[in-house]
C-alpha cells in the first residue's frame, strides 16, 4: 500500500475516533475532570509549598475549614489542602505506574502467550487461574505483608494482582488477530516472531488493552488507598489519599472533614478514569454507529 495513502487512512481513523469521543458528553466531563487533577498534580509545587503540608502547629489542631486554611487542619495542625495537593502525586503515580507495568508484563507474557500457544500457553494459564483463585486485594496484601509495607512493595503488589487480567485479556485480544491473513504472509516472508509481534499483532490488538488499561487505572488507585488506609501501603507521615484516610480514622467524629475530603479526592479521580476508559471503549468499537 502506498505510504501516502495509508498515512491517510491512519489520520482518518484518529479523527473518527476522536470525533465520537467528543460526543459522548460523560465521556468529556471526565476528561476534563482528569486534566484538572493532573494539572493539580504537576503543578503541586506552585500551587501550595510542600513544606506547609509538614509543618505541625498545636495551636491550630483540628481547626475546621476557613479562610487560613481551606481545608482545615489535622490532629498535628498541618494544612489539609497542601497535604492534599501533594498527595495527588502519590496516588496518580501508583495508579498510572501500576497499571503501565502490568500493561508491559503483562501484554509481553499475553502476546507470547495468544501468539505460540501449545504448553506453554496451558502452563501460563494454569499459572494465571492460580493467582486469579485469590482476591486480587488479598492477593496484594499478603505480599505488602511478605515485602514490607512501602511505596516500593506496594507498587509490587498492586502490579502482582492486576497481572493474571492484562495476561488473558491480551492473550485474548491476540489470540483473535493472530489468525488473520496478514500475520500468515508475514511468516511466510521469513518474519521473525518477535517483528510479527511487535509490528503486526501488538498495534492491531490494542484498542481494548487501552481501554482496559485506562479503567484500570481507578482500581489501582483505590487498592493502594485501601492498602494505605489499613496501614500497609504508602507509610505516613507521606500525604497519600488512603493515608490520610487512615490517619483520620481517630477523629472522624470531631474532625470529619478529614475523612470526607479525602475520600472525595479519591472518589472523583477514580470517576474521571473510569469516564474517560468509557468513553473510549464506545469510541473504538466498530460496531457502535451515530
């Protein structure tokens, strides 16, 4: 096929689908929503000092909401919305890095996987069952509680339980494509298995792994935060959501604004996710027409 023409048909596509995503208004708002608190969290630094979020000041203990201080202040006397601010950053990390090394391993072990078959297939898959049979935040758990409880173990853990769905989703996916004709002319040209792969079966597999990987974005985020809220994730005094949630456990009656606002926090970026992995869905599936 002429380059030109193909670069064409590849432009075309991308504005059909970014054209039904605009239309799906849900689909918008969520977008919207996930820019603001990424820009929240890139911009955390200029919007309220890091160092305003550590500060303990006894005088101002469980000071409610006002105009000093937005949000209030916690049991220490340390501002709630710089924790807030900076605790974004802690949750956005481990819910996008998360889910983009369970994307990376996982798409890997799922192409080979869907693209060989035979024994090895059946023995990553048995494999897989296993590791499904557990709850994947019993799963996460018992790891955190092997490793330790920190950043570094958590992301761990979070990773280890969202693997066995990426692996059968993309094996799925490439199950499906690598039967096409275009994959048996590759192989009869000599390609090499991991070219097919890489060039031919991955790219054409991956609209759903997008979608799945965006949504699964919010379930990472409210693992890590259950994890922190139960004491085995993201260690205080660092100002992740679930952290906080946790912390505020002891005063929830004298001081609730420290469990609901962080909590909101987590409820909308997990909205925002789930919106957007929505939308497109609706947005590259071929069958749906307007």
């Amino acid at each position: 096929m002429d380059p030109e023409i193909k670069k064409y048909k590849k432009e075309s596509q991308f504005k059909e689908i970014r054209r039904r995503f605009k239309k799906n208004r849900t689909a918008m708002l969520g977008l919207v929503l996930l820019c603001f608190i990424l820009l929240i969290a890139i911009c955390a630094d200029i919007i309220v000092p890091y160092q305003k979020g550590i500060i303990q000041n006894g005088k101002d203990r469980f000071t409610s909401p006002n105009s000093s201080y937005l949000f209030g202040t916690d049991h220490l006397g340390r501002d709630l919305f710089a924790r807030i601010i900076h605790g974004s950053r802690y949750s956005l990390f481990i819910g996008i890095s998360t889910s983009l090394l369970a994307l990376v391993i996982g798409g890997l072990i799922g192409s080979c996987c869907g693209y060989y078959g035979g024994a090895f297939d059946n023995a990553v898959m048995r494999f897989m069952d296993v590791l499904m049979s557990v709850p994947p935040v019993l799963l996460s758990l018992a790891v955190v509680a092997a490793l330790g409880p920190n950043l570094r173990n958590l992301l761990i853990a979070i990773t280890i339980s969202c693997l066995p769905g990426t692996v059968r989703l993309v094996r799925s996916v490439v199950i499906t494509v690598a039967d096409n004709d275009y994959i048996e002319a590759a192989r009869s040209y000599g390609g090499r298995d991991l070219r097919i792969i890489l060039k031919y079966v991955v790219p054409n597999a991956m609209g759903p792994i997008i979608v799945s990987t965006t949504m699964s974005i919010a379930s990472m985020i409210l693992s890590a935060a259950g994890l922190s809220f139960i004491g085995m994730g993201v260690q205080p005094p660092s100002p992740e959501w679930g952290a906080l949630l946790s912390e505020a456990r002891a005063n929830m009656f004298r001081a609730p604004y420290l469990l609901y606002i962080p909590g909101v926090c987590i409820l909308l970026t997990a909205l925002s996710f789930n919106l957007v992995g929505d939308g497109l869905r609706d947005a590259l599936d071929p069958k749906l027409k307007d």
